[in-house]
C-alpha cells in the first residue's frame, strides 16, 4: 500500500505547533510518508539583520522564526509557499486557517486526490445560514467534496511544542479514517480520543468562549472557588443544551472529552477571554470591550465578544434565552449594560440539569 | 397534614452552614415546621471574656461562635444539647457529623420516627469491607433503618454561609421524598438538583480529593493549563470508571453534576489536597506527608492521601490498576518514591475514553 502524504494547510502559531506533533508520527509510522509538507504563505521577515522569505528561512534552520520562534521541527518538515504544490500530492490535508481564509485558499488549491480526507483545526467560527447554527468543518465539507473531520481540545499552541503533556478529541464519521488519523495526531505527550460526533466536537470549541466571559465576571466580582465552578458547569450545561437543539444527535460523552470540559476548563482559569472579562467588570462600565482589547491583548481578537454576537440573534430567533439563562446573563451584562452580579441571580425553576435524559426538553419542543 | 420537623445532627462548620440555608427554606415553604433544630455536641467555650456552653451562647445569640464565627443565624434555629430531645420528633434528620461518629450517634439517639428519612451530607468517608467498597449513606440506613439520601456539591462552608452562589447534588431514590427535600435545600443561592444516584453522588465526593493530589502535583511542577486540564479530565474520567466497577449502574449524567465536575474543578484549583500536594513536590523527597499537613493545614486533616491508601489495597484486588493508571500513579507518587513526572507518562494504548458506551470494558470484565 502507498504510504500517505500529509500536507499542513497553514503555519500560524497552532499550524507549526501541530505540525511538530505530526512530524513524530509520520516519521514513527508505516502509514504515512516520513515527509510533511506545510503550506507557507509566504511573508517577508527581518532574520539575522536580512530582509528574507519566511519559507527560506523555515527551509535553512527548520524554525518558523514569526510564528513559533524557539522551536526547531525535525529536518523533514518541509515548507511549500507555493499552495498548488504543497496539496498535489496529499492524502490528507490538516486544515489550521484563520476561518475567513477558508473559502478563498480552497478557491485557489487547484486539483487535489479524489482519495482524499482534511481535518480541520479550525476553531470558533460559526457559520450562521439564515439564523440556524452552521459548522466550519461543513463549510469545507462542501467546498471540498470530501470527509472532513475535526480535532480540537485543551490546547494553547507553544505547550504543544514544548512537548508538554495534553488531550484532543478528534471527530470523525469513517471508521477506517478515523484509525489512522489517531495514529497521525496521538503520542506520548499528546493523547487523542476518537468520537464520532462531528457538531459536539466542533461547537464546543466556539461557546466554550461565551462562557469564559462569565467565568471572568465572576473573577471580576470576585466570588470564590464555588461560585466559579458551578458556573462553568452551568456553562458545560448550556453549552449542550444549545448545541443539542440544532445537533439532537450530539452524546453526553463528547462534553466529557478533551474538547468539552477540558477546553472549557483552561478557558475559564486561564485565557483571553476570561482575562478581558475581568476587567470589564473591574473598569465599571468605564472601558468599551474595544478599549481592553487593545489595552490587554496587543493586537490579538477577543473571541468570546464575537462569538456571543454572532449567537444572540439565534437564540432569540428560535427561542432559546429562557433555556439559556446564563448565556444570555453573558449577553446583557456584555452589551445591554446588565449589572455584572446578575450571572449570579439566574431564575429559579430552571431545568437545572440538561444531562437528565428525563428532563423532557427534547420532547416538548 | 402535619409539617415537617427538621433536625440537623451535627453543629461543625459544614452542619451550621447549611443550617443557614435549611432555616430559610423553612420558613418559606409550608411543608416545614418553621423551628429548625441543630443538635449541638455541647463544648465549653471562652464567650466576651466567661467560660459559656457553646448551645447556650448559640441560643442567645444565633452565633456558632467556634464553628461558624461571624454569621447569625435567624432566630428559629434552635441548638439542642441533649441527642434524644434533638431527634424524637423529626422527620428529616440531616447527617452532617464526622465519619467516624456515626455509628455511636445513632446507637445513643433513642427512639426516632417510624416515619423519618435522612440525608448525608458525610463526605469522604468509605467503608471498606471485605475489600469492596461501600458507602457511608449505606452504613447509616442500615443502622436507621429508613430511608437515606446524600446531598455532595461544591460546597465551602464559609462560602454557603455567606450567601455566595453555589450548587448541590442532591442523590435520593424515592420521588415523593425527593421534591420534598429538594425544597429544603434549594434556594437563590443554593441551588439543588436531584438524580436518583445515590452511589455516584457519594463516591464523587470522596474520589475527587485523590484527583487533587495529581493536581497537585502538576502545579508543583509548574506544568501548563492544558496539562492540568488534562489530568483533570482523566481523573473524571477514572473517578467513573473506579465507581462503576462496583456500581455500573451510575450514570454519566452525575458525573456532569454539581457533586461530579463543578466539586473535582473547585477540588483541583482550591482546596488543601492539592495545595499539599504541590508543597509535596516541591519539597523533593525532604518532607512527609505529616510534615506537609502539620506544617499547612493547622491541624486540619489531609483527605486525599487517607483515601487514596484505603482504595489502594481495593484497586490491587480487584485488579483495576491498569484500568486506572493515573489513580495508580498518584498512589506510587504519594507513597512509593515515584517521580511526580510520572503524572503525565500514563501508557498509551489505554482505553483514553471510559465515557464511550462502546469501549467494551463493562461487558469483557
């Protein structure tokens, strides 16, 4: 059997981090070719006092000097700026863009395997079509004509790298597929779970954001261990009762994986959008989400804000807030001036659990 | 019909708390008689400058001015000194003793109602016979004979008192009882939900304080977000697996409860097995465990480490070590001179998911 091409479409910070996991496996496994492409948009960087091109200069010392300066890749990384060439030839395509960069990269691929499958590391974008909640991973299915699955989880890019130890879940339908896709993400010091579970996977990634914001309201308030637990789970919780209204196929399981409760748990103690969110509260009423992004991230985007927009208009089109008290507490205390304690007076009677398989949601709606 | 007599046993820091909460719902539901007894283990006590009876100071001053210094309770709560008297005419006792107290308590408590039911709020405690592992709510209804619930959550006594928003699980069979007790713990902000999983709510609570310890251990060695993450996750994921070996009919649901991820996520980020823990590694072989705890907690007992030795020798003879490797690891990091790094080489090839229905495991043992 012929051994598989892989190609990373993409060398951002989580591309290269990927990229070095990869690399391991293909190298350690029959499967695959030892080789592995990335595709390099190519840029100009200032490198040792020259002015040279990043793939040059990836391709001579094997470290992407923007975008994950430190890390040396093994010597059979190979950087291709050139996007018709780096996917000729691949079996499969790991797709780690901006989601705004998708429909246009695909655009100028050119021909590619009628064999083969993507995964798409593509995280917190929402495809909204006429009100209804839409997948990435979709997106690409249909531009590309081929199975597309998911890998997302508890991940920050640089401890990656390092090689410093953690989880992802990887969704996707095709058995056969989904064997040797583990085999190309999963080592020692990054463990990868297989579901077949697409939606869940994939929206956890994106409203595990919105519910960070909560988390950092609280921290702003400065409410104990307790207060701050019980709403990420009352987050974990909306956040499934959300997704299973458009997804009613999506398991339990799934918010147990890496990409569920893990993600959301790094998300809420660490990460931008928790740490924005403080200081929204603490600047009472005194800073514009605009303002602590520029003050605190240094040019990066605040997810969380977006994503929590892009979702209001669905949830109030298809009736959800009264099933969603606490995102939607996020929502007011974001953007219609809500006093900030309110994420703590979410209305009684609540369903409070939507892991109770009785509770009788699904049904009555 | 009559109303309900509610009697809390046991007058600590946890017992007074969630006496705080009880008393309100009290007088706000009809269901109850609004006088709530707290029976109060009488103690001398220093009292504006006077040695005092710690009941009598309570009575006049709604303030448990050793356990629960600071909070007044409202004025129909009621210490009552004296066992029989505090327990003859209730019809809910709520157990919120320490283990190893129960079973005296209830041999010196007299004649009870026929009609009565309890609930535990014991955390922590197994029993262990014959190598299998039971429960401290089993212990009780054997000696009661009636009807015993559990309620576990993330829950810091303090906190509770104060009126900071948290939650609760609530574990209880009958459905009659269930929205009875439901309403004698579930407030604004207290907020309660009931499954009917008795085991899976109680051994949550007892299990996570082991998880802590690897917690503990990755902070000690100043590993990243997503690796805590991780080792939280697997430590869940083990917590289900460990109870559902003797319990298999727990539910995945639980474990997404109050009791399950919101107490292990307040566990591992609060709490003084993982702070212990961390000054464990740190330590580099220099100090035991007793130096550890004597040095930190003030007197206080260090939970984690006592359970993970008792399930220790439960694990060995049931042969769940390999199922558990992280359980496993923590005990040998504990107490066999194993490296803490060992926390993030767990084996590969291990079943990565308990939560997946179809992992297999359940039926081939």
């Amino acid at each position: 059997m012929a051994k598989l091409n892989v190609t990373v479409v993409g060398s951002g910070n989580w591309g290269m981090a990927i990229a070095t996991i990869i690399a391991g496996n293909t190298s350690r496994h029959d499967e695959f070719e030892d080789n592995l492409t990335v595709w390099m948009f190519e840029e100009e960087v200032q490198h040792k006092g020259v002015k040279r091109k990043l793939s040059e200069v990836f391709n001579e010392t094997k470290e992407n000097v923007k975008y994950l300066p430190g890390i040396t890749l093994p010597e059979h990384v190979k950087a291709e700026p050139d996007l018709k060439k780096a996917v000729m030839y691949a079996d499969v395509l790991i797709w780690v863009l901006p989601h705004q960069f998708v429909a246009r990269t695909v655009q100028n691929m050119g021909k590619i395997k009628d064999t083969c499958v993507s995964v798409s590391l593509i995280k917190g974008g929402l495809e909204l079509e006429g009100g209804k909640l839409g997948l990435c991973s979709d997106l690409l299915r249909k531009l590309l004509g081929h199975e597309v699955g998911v890998l997302m989880g508890a991940n920050v890019a640089n401890e990656v790298a390092a090689g410093e130890f953690c989880e992802a879940t990887l969704g996707i339908k095709d058995k056969k597929h989904q064997a040797t896709l583990v085999k190309l993400f999963d080592c020692r010091t990054f463990r990868v779970t297989a579901v077949d579970d697409i939606p869940g996977v994939e929206l956890c990634g994106a409203l595990k954001n919105v519910v960070a914001l909560g988390a950092g309201f609280c921290d702003g308030l400065e409410y104990g261990g307790n207060t701050k637990a019980a709403l990420i789970r009352i987050g974990l919780q909306e956040m499934k009762t959300f997704i299973r209204y458009f997804y009613p196929e999506v398991k339990d399981s799934t918010f147990l994986e890496s990409c569920g409760v893990a993600d959301l748990i790094t998300t809420c103690f660490g990460g931008r959008n928790r740490k924005c969110a403080e200081a929204f509260v603490k600047a009472k009423g005194t800073k514009s989400w605009d303002m602590i992004e520029k003050e605190l991230l240094g040019g990066q985007k605040l997810q969380g804000t977006l994503t929590a927009q892009e979702i209001w208009p669905v949830m109030q089109k298809h009736n959800l807030c009264d099933k969603l008290p606490m995102l939607t507490t996020i929502y007011q205390i974001a953007f219609e001036d809500r006093a900030p304690w309110a994420i703590v007076k979410l209305p009684s009677g609540m369903p409070t659990s939507a892991f109770h398989e009785d509770d009788g949601f699904f049904e009555k709606k």
